[in-house]
C-alpha cells in the first residue's frame, strides 16, 4: 500500500470513530495536543485499524506513535514488512 493510500485510509478512520474533517487532519498532527483524541478514541481508533488493515497494533507501540505520520509509517512497515 503507499503511503498517500495508508494515510488516506487512516485519516478516513479518524474521521468516522473521532469525527475530524479529513481535509484539516495533518501528518506531524500530534493525537492529543493537536486532535483532541483522547486514550478511550484512540482504542476506537485502533480497533478500526485492526479491521480495515488486519494489523494488531501492540500498547506498548501506541506510546511510541505520537502523530498521524507516526501511525502511516507503523502501518506501512507492518503491512509490508521489508
């Protein structure tokens, strides 16, 4: 998958479980200071990304996933792995 394709369909996910306009949603956008996504949406947003990449994403690997391009480049290394 490229990255404009996991960014669009992560940021399309963000959309449906937090409600933020796509068009605003940034990839050095941080999840909580600049997306007010706070820990309870963020398990929404995990769990939809578990359904539509087939990837689990680990607790101790959402602590290192500061933004949206922190998550685009974690999925894109865990749907293709080099």
């Amino acid at each position: 998958m490229e990255t404009q394709s996991t960014f669009d369909a992560f940021v399309a996910i963000l959309d449906d479980v937090a409600g933020l306009d796509p068009a605003s949603v940034r990839a050095d956008d941080a999840f909580g200071d600049d997306l007010d996504v706070d820990s309870l949406t963020m398990v929404e947003v995990l769990m939809s990304v578990e359904d539509r990449f087939g990837v689990t994403v680990s607790e101790d690997t959402v602590r290192s996933l500061h933004t949206v391009g922190d998550m685009v480049a974690h999925l894109e290394k865990a749907v293709l792995p080099s």
